[in-house]
C-alpha cells in the first residue's frame, strides 16, 4: 500500500484548506482511513477518521467544528476539509491507512497498518 499526500501550503490564520491523499496498492473500500498530524516539538496526534464505506468518522476534539473528512471509494481518495484555521493547527499531516473494521473512536487508535509522507501546513496568525 502507497499512500500519497498533498494539498499543505501556507495558509492565514482564519483560513481554509483541503489535504486529499492518494490510496494505491490494493483495494481502498478495505481499509479505514486516517488523518495525523505532528506539530514540531510534539508527539503525532489523531486529527480525523473514516470507515471503510465512509458512513462513519471521529474527530479529535480540537478539530471536531472545523474539519470534514470524507472519502471517494471510485477515486481511491481520502480528503480533510479544515476551516478557520489557527496557528496551532500548523503541523505536518500524515495520512494513513488501516486494514481494521474501525469504526467510532477507534478511528483515532495510533497503530494505523500504513503510513503516507506527510504534507507541511503552516498557519500564519
């Protein structure tokens, strides 16, 4: 499994953006997808996730109001929609992907099976 993220960039404090990652490498509508982020000097924390079919996802708490993650199963894609973006949200964001039928707040586990490169997102306040 490949897993290609991209969409990060320089983005006011206020602002919005969309990550979309790229699943490849065995059958998409299999794996529970996720969103991670490390911010520097900090651990990686869970952000969003979605089940396999996509009728269920968790938030973290501090992105709960602001992010929408979403997945098209035609186009092997996961997407995070963020808005009103702060400072604190500047971090590298890993997508990931996990064999596991997880649903609810096991979304957020951290031992996801597969890992992407990461896409830098800056928040200028």
């Amino acid at each position: 499994v490949q897993l290609q993220a991209s969409g990060g960039g320089l983005v006011q404090a206020g602002g919005s953006l969309r990550l979309s990652c790229a699943f490849s490498g065995d059958t998409f509508g299999r794996y529970a997808m996720g969103w991670f982020r490390q911010a520097p000097g900090k651990e990686r924390e869970f952000v969003a996730g979605v089940s396999w079919g996509g009728g269920n996802t968790y938030y973290a708490e501090s992105v709960k109001d602001r992010s929408t993650i979403s997945r098209d199963n035609s186009k092997n894609m996961v997407y995070l929609q963020m808005i009103s973006l702060k400072a604190e949200d500047t971090a590298v964001y890993y997508c990931a992907a996990d064999q596991s039928p997880l649903y609810g707040r096991g979304l957020s586990r951290p031992n996801y099976d597969y890992w992407g490169q990461g896409t830098l997102v800056t928040v200028s306040s």
